[in-house]
C-alpha cells in the first residue's frame, strides 16, 4: 500500500500543489494558534505559581484573611498548638509609592516577616544586607527591594523609599536586595514589627505560613483552631489552585476559540478532500477495478489526509512554540486577561501538550478526509468510471435528518448547565449548530435552486442568458458538489459573524454599563484599590467644601474572603439610597422592597448570584471586622469590572458593622462655570494626600475601559482573523480545484460554441450563487452561534448578560468582501481552466 | 478460464440478461457484439464481479464471483483478470512503467520481478523505450498498448477489453486489435472483447451477439 500512497496519492498531491499547501496550512495554522494560546496559559499559570511559591515558600499551609488582616493574639494561640511544627507571621501590604508623575501612585507589594522564622519556610525572600548597611539591618526600619523593584521604582540601595502609609507620607531606607526574587517579580521586605510600626499597622498580620508537625493534616488543624470570620487555613497550593481555578474559565475560552480555526481548517481539509475525490474519481474507480478493496481504498485516501495532517501538525506545533515565545518576551504572560500581569514567564514545554496538540491536528485531518474517502470507497466502481458521473458523488450528503438531528442536539444541550464552571456543553452545542448547518447545506442548495431553475427557464430571461440557466441548472442538479465547496465559508464565516456580535454586543454593554455607574463628572482615588491609604478628614472637607463642588458623595473600598478557595468579593461602599438604587446601580430586574426593620440592605452582582447562590429576598451573613453580621440582599447588578464578585453597601451599614471610617474614593458633581481639569488642579495643590491622589473624568475612565476591553478581546481578533483567513484561503482553493475537475466540461462547452467569457462568466455566477447561499447560511448560523455565546457561555464562564447586538456595518461589509473575494478568486481560478486547449481538454483521463 | 452459466440481471421490470451462457477456454478470444444498450456492458461488470446478477453462475479460473462477497471479489479480480477500457484510464501522475507494473505492486511482486515483466511488457507491446514518459506524452494508440500491457503483465486467466478501440482512429485501432489478440492468445490466457463495431469483433476467434438478453453464435473471425 504504501506503493500506492507515494506513486498515486501523493503524485496527485505533487501536481495539486496549491491544494495540498492549503490543506497543510489549514491544520498548522489551527494547531499553532492552540498550541501558542496553551503554551502562553500555562507558562503564564506556572510562573505565576511559582512566584507564589517564592513568598510562600516551604510551607505546609498558611493561615490567610484579606488585607485588612486580623490581630496577632492569633499568631500566639497558633504557634503554641502541638499540630504546629514552625509558624510565621506575615504581614503583606501593597504600599502606595509616591514621587512620581504617573497620575496614579505606583504600588510595591511589602511583605514584613520575621526574618528567624521565616528563614526556615521562605528562603527566597530572604533580604541580605548592602556591604556598608548598619549592622543588624534585617532588624531595622530600612526596606528590602527586589532588583524588578529597583528597577521599577528607579531607585537604588542606600537611597530611600518615600511611600504613603495610611494618610500620611513615610520614607524607608533602602538597605538591600532580595536576590532570591524571581526575574520581573517587584517585592519589598521588611522586618515585621517595623512594618507593622511604620505603615500604620500595629498588631495587624495578614497571614501566619506554618510547618505541621509530621502526621497532621491542614482539616485537622483547621478543626482544632478557632479562627475568627474571614480568617481560612489553606493549604500550600491553595493559592495556585485558585489562581488556576480564577483563570481557567477565560484560559479555557481561550483555547476554544484557538481550536476554532483548527475546526474551520478540518472543514476545509473535507472540502478540498471531497473535490479531490471527485476529480480523481474515474482514476480511483480504476483501482477497485483493478483490485484494490473498498477498505484499502478508504484507508489510503485516509493516509493520505493523515499525511497532510502530520505534516501540518508539525508546522503548527512549530509555528506555535515561535508565536508562544514570542508573544512571552514582547507581552508577557497577560494575553489582556490580567490574571497573570506582572509575570514574566519562559515557555514550558512538556510531551503532553505536544502529544495532544499534534493529535488534535491530525484528528482535525483525518475527520475532514473521513467522509470524502467513504463516499470514494463506497461508490460502485462500474459507475464511477463512467464520465459524468461526479455529479452522482456525495449524494448521502443531500440526507436532511442528519444536520437536523445535530440542530437538535445543539438545542438540547444548549439548555445543560456548566461542568465545573466550564460551558462544556454550550461549546458541544455550538460545534453541533455548525455542523448541522454546513450538512443542510447541500439540502438547502436544492431546495433553493431548483425552483429558481425552473423559473428562469420558463421566463425570458432563461433564452436571454444560457450562462445563466446553466449555472443555476448546475447546481440544482449536483447540490452536494456545489455545497462540500463551501463548507469551509459556511464554518468560517459563521464563526466570524459569532465573533463579532459577541464582541460589539458585550462592548455596547459595557459601554451603557459605564454611562450608569459613573453619573459624577469627576471622581478622586488616593492611590489604587486595596492599597493601605486613604483620605484624611482634612482632604475629606476640602474635597466638599470645594466651591466647585456642587455634590460630593464619599465610598471606599474593601474585600471579603467567603470562600478560601475562591477570589476574593469586593465590597463597594457608599451612600446608596435604598429608595433609589437604580441611580448607581444598573440593576438587572426589580428590587426587593426593604424596610428599617430588616437587617441592612445589600446589592449583590450577577457573580456573586451564581458563585455563592445569594439570590433577592435572602438574608446573608458577611465576615465584616472579625465577625460575622447579618444583611438582606435586595437586588442584583450588573458588574463587568468585576468577574469574581462585588457587593454593594451603604457606608452607614458598613461604619456600623466594622467601625471603619476610612474614606478612599469620591465622586464630585461640580457647580456651573468650573470645569474638571480646574477643581482637580485647584484639589490637587490643597490636598495633604494631593500627591497620592489621583483625579479622573468619567470620559478618561470610559475610554481607558473600552481600551482594556479592545486590549482583552485583541487575542480574539486575532483568532477571528486567522479563521476569516483560512476561510478566504479556502474559498481560492475550492474554486481552482472545482474549475481545475470541470476542465473536460468546459472543453465541451467551447466546442459547442461558448465563448471564453461565457465561461467564465459562468463560473463567476456559480460562484456568485453558492457563496451567496454560504453566506446567507453562514449568518444565521452565526447569529444563532452569537446568541449561545451571549446568553449561554459568557453567563456559565464570567457569570456577566449582555444585551444582544449585531454590528450591522461590519456584517454587511464582510459579507460584501467575501462576496467579492468569491467572485474574483472563481474567475481567477476558472481563467487558468478555460486557457488549456479545447480539444485537450475533452480528452479523457487528465 | 471463463464459465458463465444461466446469468440473468434485471433492472427494475426490464430483463437485461436472461439465462445468459458464456464459455471462454485458455488462450480463446472472444468477442461480443450487440446494439447499444443491449447489456453489453452489463455482461462486462458481472464477468468482472463489479456487479452481482440476480440468478446465475460466473466462474473464473474455477472461481465463483458470485458467492464470493466484495472484498473476495475484489481480490479475485486482482489475481485472475486484465482489463482494457475504452478510454485507457491510465492513471495520468504514473509513469508508463509505473502504470503497467501497478497490478503486480498489488500482487506484493518483488522489484526486480515488477522490472523484469514490465520490461517484458512493453517490449511485446512496442513501448520499450517510452517507459519513463509521463501519460500526457503519448498518443491514443500509445496509451491503449500501455493500457494492454498492463491487462497482462500480472498473467491474469482473463482479460476483459471493453470497446477498446472506441477512442481510436482505424488503423491505430487495427493496431491495438491485433496486439491484444495476439498477446491474449501467446500468454494462453482467455480473453472477451465487448464491441459494437463488426471490424473489431473479426479480430477475435469468435463472435458472439448478444440479443434480448442471450448470446448466439454469430460467425467465427
């Protein structure tokens, strides 16, 4: 056989090398895509583990809670318990650096340690000391920094830190580095009781990283030791397994759409196997003739697209490793997801992803060639070497129950609900719309074309234009010929015409989303959220009293920790009125009614709905300052800044509940006559946190948002891209391949007197006609497509609705383009048909 | 070499072959004449179990196609017959020498054996010098002396030659006539020539027409 494979099939191959460069370049495109987007994740997932690894070092287990942190009398209830081998107290801050014109201040992550102690679990945050630092340095007030650090803050040892601590400016001496950080990890350390002292949080830690004593579990431990609300013992990879677990829905969208374009390139490697099948059909005819079995037929023609699949696999893997590296030293490991910002990895390879990587390439292939080499099996060869009998091949194709029954099954599972936060079968389902439209296309083509056939042979028009009638006879008698064609532009641009109603349907929300939550015309922060300042009253009053300020509403910022092995909630505080929360939320459906004698009202996002099951109407329990408080959830929000969660409160609620009065953010609305710039200004040079402060307008927020969202979906695009490339790709090589078997048809047509133009024009017809039904059924299945990303996927993955909407412009002007793309590329491809000589081309055989 | 015996094919309420009998001995060259449409193609595809008849018996070389199923079939074909199309059907991304030796690449002939009756091949057929042309290369006559060479190269039982001449001019067709007789007859295998054309029909040592779905004796060539 493999005789056979070399001399025949790949001979074939050697003379059509155009069609094999596509199919070749259709798997290595989709396997490189896949294989980069899943090398960029992992590395990025792995560094960042690492990373991690480093600040937690050796440790069994760590004792954690949110920033604010919890008192160190639970430092000496745990370090005497016998379960504990060695504990750690740390104390983690992210520290506003001041000094530089950025409009927002900078932040280095602190981490105070006690150094004896954690020299046995963190060895790679262990500071040494600059030659000439003061003796017992590590015992000090002075500052650690990492090179990244150094180099971030443009300082250098011996020099001096100056950062904002609480409401009021601190500066750290600067006496050594971290050379165990890892490369582009920005770290600082200090010894801990000087932290605690110098930014402003005596008797706080954050967390306590312990060593177990041997044959104890951390649920043992957990049981044994009270800890307060909001306080969680985890174990050591809890915190890459969150981040795991944080970043797999996006990780794993990611892929899918990757894969997109390797599904798009199986569809075209079935189009041009069907094509190449049905030219060679006389030819493999002959060999069944000759003694060839139907199995070994099968088989070889299936080798044969193994071949091209290997052979693209291996470019893509290639291809891919190239992209993957390169997009890890340009960007880093953030494709705009900001899950892993600030990493910068090196590629990790393993056999594995290699392995599946490659097969999913050759699967990809070996399905395209599946159906095309049955059908050549199958067909009786006494037929098939009878001329003209191409327009019998692919005639199960024209069967309309099976891409019936997988429309249904794309409606049926549609309707599951998400396997481990995964929209398994939301992808299943979009997989079964898409082939169930491309196996109803052959279907469709009859039932369109025949009865406009008929039509235009009965009317004039049929005697004024024999091209015409012709093209339109063709394809309503061979509908399984002209569709296989287009079954690559059916999936591609399907998945073009999902991508961007997704995209201009989630960018139209978030764009309303940002008109309703940001009703102020100019708002203050005092460095970024989570840090450890905040306003002081003074700047508290100058903010009001502005005689810019017309209004001046006051929130701040906090985070909750419901699940230890999820991310944390923010906690939106500020002075919501419960009569109207529709001003500054954009509610999704009405709110409860709440009256005084109910515990505090909260508003809750879509994700904290679907993650932790608050639903209206309920009472929940928060960990606010150690305990455990009671509130009434009364509405759902909408919320895509946030994809983990976020809860609305009234500062009152939250003041009483915690006894926090720490202001972090202000939204003003201005008096006629003053203009943002101006009152920013004017704050600015009267604030004591002036510095620190940063001053936004809502348009500066708004575009820096949908910067971030183009910025986030520009990985998409690109896929988008490659898949709209492969799919013009296609349409070229359908087309030359198609005139290149119709060669023998169009000889006879010039002997019987048609002109060169008459065929072309016919092919340009043809061309015209397909690829309009390929479009026309290419946008409602993507439409359909869209519909299961918006109101299926999205809602399973990021737990965010959007409202639907299609971007007509762009959909009307692709199809225009892949109209005109069709059009010419069959011309183009039909001219080199047309141009062999007319009494060659009615030879049999070639 | 070849027996058929009480062949009958239907298709739909239509008789095509009705209780057909048919016996070629070695080294015998038979042809069949009818009009168009007669089922001379029919009687072809069942000889060469491409097709299955509705009642009947078709043996090759001792071998039953009709209880054999269609991998037995196929295997059958490829050990025990040649053929010869009208329209050559010569696989145009061969070589001639590559064309012709594909029956005994199937067979799992060794190199040297593909080399040795290949070149023996095209030597009877006049083609010895043309083995490394590409099929575009030759002329009709050509092709179809390659298309013969390859119908006997494997030393089948039984060479089938289906209006093998159609394509050809007459004195190229004389030509390719009087190889395939005189190549059918010398290697002692039998042979059925399937033509509409009289002057064809001659070159075999018996004619036979088919009518009405049965053979009669016509006259010998």
């Amino acid at each position: 056989m493999w005789w056979l494979s070399w001399h025949v099939l790949a001979g074939y191959a050697r003379q059509h090398r155009l069609r094999t460069l596509v199919q070749v370049l259709a798997i290595a495109v989709g396997v490189a895509l896949g294989y980069a987007v899943h090398l960029i994740n992992t590395s990025a997932l792995s560094e960042f583990s690492s990373a991690v690894r480093a600040v937690t070092g050796q440790a069994d287990a760590s004792i954690t809670a949110t920033r604010d942190g919890f008192d160190e009398q639970l430092f000496a209830q745990v370090v005497a318990h016998p379960a504990v081998e060695l504990a750690s107290p740390v104390l983690e801050l992210d520290v506003p650096v001041l000094g530089f014109e950025e409009t927002r201040a900078p932040v280095l992550p602190l981490v105070g340690l006690d150094i004896f102690r954690a020299a046995a679990l963190s060895q790679a945050l262990m500071p040494v000391p600059a030659d000439d630092a003061p003796r017992f340095a590590v015992l000090g007030d002075g500052v650690f920094l990492s090179p990244a650090a150094l180099d971030r803050f443009k300082v250098r040892v011996g020099g001096e830190l100056r950062v904002l601590a609480g409401t009021r400016e601190a500066r750290l001496p600067i006496v050594g580095t971290l050379p165990g950080a890892r490369a582009g990890q920005v770290i600082g350390v200090m010894d801990l009781g000087h932290a605690q002292w110098r930014l402003d949080r005596l008797g706080k830690l954050t967390r306590i990283d312990l060593k177990l004593a041997a044959g104890t579990t951390v649920d043992s431990l957990a049981g044994a030791l009270q800890l307060p609300p909001g306080v969680a013992i985890t174990s050591a990879d809890a915190e890459t397994t969150r981040v795991s677990n944080l970043s797999r829905a996006y990780r794993v969208n990611l892929n899918v759409l990757a894969l997109v374009a390797l599904f798009t390139g199986g569809f075209l490697v079935f189009s041009l196997q069907a094509q190449a099948t049905i030219a060679r059909r006389s030819q493999l005819a002959f060999l069944r003739v000759a003694g060839v079995t139907s199995r070994e037929l099968q088989s070889l023609l299936v080798v044969e697209a193994s071949i091209l699949g290997v052979a693209g696999s291996a470019l893509g893997l290639l291809l891919g490793a190239a992209i993957a590296s390169l997009t890890l030293n340009v960007l880093g490991g953030d494709l705009g997801s900001g899950f892993f910002t600030g990493t910068r990895p090196e590629v990790q390879y393993t056999p594995e992803a290699v392995g599946l990587f490659f097969l999913l390439g050759l699967g990809a292939a070996i399905a395209g060639s599946w159906v095309p080499a049955r059908d050549a099996a199958r067909t009786s060869p006494a037929l098939a070497m009878k001329a003209g009998a191409e327009e019998d091949a692919f005639k199960p194709l024209g069967r309309a129950w099976p891409g019936l029954a997988l429309l249904a099954l794309g409606a049926v599972l549609v309707a599951l609900p998400p396997v481990g936060g995964i929209p398994v079968w939301g992808y299943l389902s979009i997989m079964a719309v898409l082939i169930g439209a491309i196996a109803l296309q052959p279907r469709l083509a009859h039932a369109v074309f025949t009865p406009l056939a008929r039509r235009i042979e009965a009317s004039a028009l049929g005697a004024r234009s024999p091209t015409l009638l012709l093209a339109v006879t063709r394809i309503a008698q061979a509908p399984s010929f002209a569709a296989i064609g287009m079954a690559g532009i059916v999936a591609s641009f399907a998945l073009m015409i999902a991508m961007a109603t997704m995209v201009s349907s989630f960018r139209g929300s978030v764009d309303d989303w940002l008109n309703r939550i940001l009703p102020a015309e100019l708002y203050a922060r005092v460095a970024q959220t989570g840090s450890i300042a905040y306003f002081p009253d003074s700047d508290l009053e100058r903010l009001a009293n502005h005689p810019g300020v017309a209004r001046a509403d006051f929130s701040r910022f906090a985070r909750l920790q419901l699940d230890p092995a999820r991310a944390q909630v923010l906690l939106v505080v500020r002075p919501y009125d419960v009569d109207r929360p529709n001003a500054e939320l954009p509610l999704t459906g009405a709110a409860v009614p709440w009256t005084p004698d109910m515990p505090p009202p909260i508003w809750v996002t879509e994700a904290v709905v679907d993650i932790y099951g608050m639903r209206p109407g309920q009472t929940v329990e928060l960990p606010l300052a150690g305990r455990m408080t009671a509130f009434k959830v009364v509405g759902v929000w909408r919320d895509y800044a946030r994809q983990f969660g976020a809860i609305a409160m009234r500062t009152s609620d939250y003041q009483a509940a915690t006894g926090d009065t720490t202001i972090t953010d202000a939204a003003l609305w201005l008096k006629p006559g003053y203009t943002p710039v101006r009152v920013a200004e004017e704050l600015r040079a009267q604030m004591a946190a002036g510095a620190a402060t940063e001053f936004v307008q809502p348009g500066d927020i708004r575009k820096l948002s949908l910067q971030i969202f183009d910025r986030s979906f520009a990985v998409t695009y690109v896929l988008e891209i490659a898949a709209i490339a492969i799919g013009l790709i296609g349409i070229a090589a359908t087309f030359s391949s198609q005139a290149i078997a119709r060669t023998r048809e169009f000889g006879m047509l010039r002997h019987i007197g048609f002109t060169r133009g008459q065929i072309l024009g016919l092919l340009a017809i043809e061309g015209a006609l397909v690829t309009a039904l390929a479009i026309a059924v290419g946008l409602a299945t993507g439409l359909v497509v869209a519909l299961v990303l918006i109101k299926v996927i999205n809602p399973q993955s990021f737990h965010w609705t959007m409202d639907f909407n299609a971007p007509q412009g762009l959909i009307g002007g692709l199809m225009v383009a892949l109209m005109a793309a069709a059009v010419v590329t069959a011309v183009i491809a039909g001219r080199r048909a047309v141009s062999i000589d007319a009494v060659r081309a009615v030879r049999d055989d070639w | 070499m070849l027996l058929v015996d009480g062949l009958t094919k239907h298709f739909g309420a239509r008789a095509v072959l009705d209780g057909l009998g048919l016996r070629v001995g070695p080294g015998e060259y038979v042809a069949i004449v009818g009009e168009s449409g007669s089922g001379k193609s029919t009687l072809l595809n069942l000889i060469a179990g491409l097709d299955r008849p509705d009642a009947g018996r078709v043996e090759v070389d001792g071998t039953d196609l009709a209880a054999l199923d269609d991998a037995g079939r196929t295997l059958a074909r490829r050990r025990k017959l040649g053929f010869v199309f009208q329209s050559f059907h010569i696989l145009p991304h061969l070589t001639v020498e590559q064309n012709v030796e594909l029956p005994l690449v199937l067979l799992g002939a060794t190199r040297d054996e593909r080399a040795q009756r290949v070149g023996e091949l095209l030597g009877a057929v006049g083609l010895g010098d043309r083995g490394i042309s590409m099929p575009r290369e030759l002329s009709g006559g050509e092709l179809q002396r390659v298309a013969v060479a390859r119908a006997l190269v494997h030393r089948p039982a039984l060479v089938l030659a289906d209006e093998p001449t159609g394509n050809l001019d007459p004195d190229t067709a004389q030509t390719v006539l009087d190889l395939l007789g005189r190549e059918i007859r010398s290697r002692g295998a039998g042979g059925v020539l399937v033509t509409h054309s009289e002057a064809a029909a001659r070159s075999a040592d018996r004619i036979v027409v088919l009518d009405h779905g049965r053979l009669r004796e016509h006259a010998a060539a």
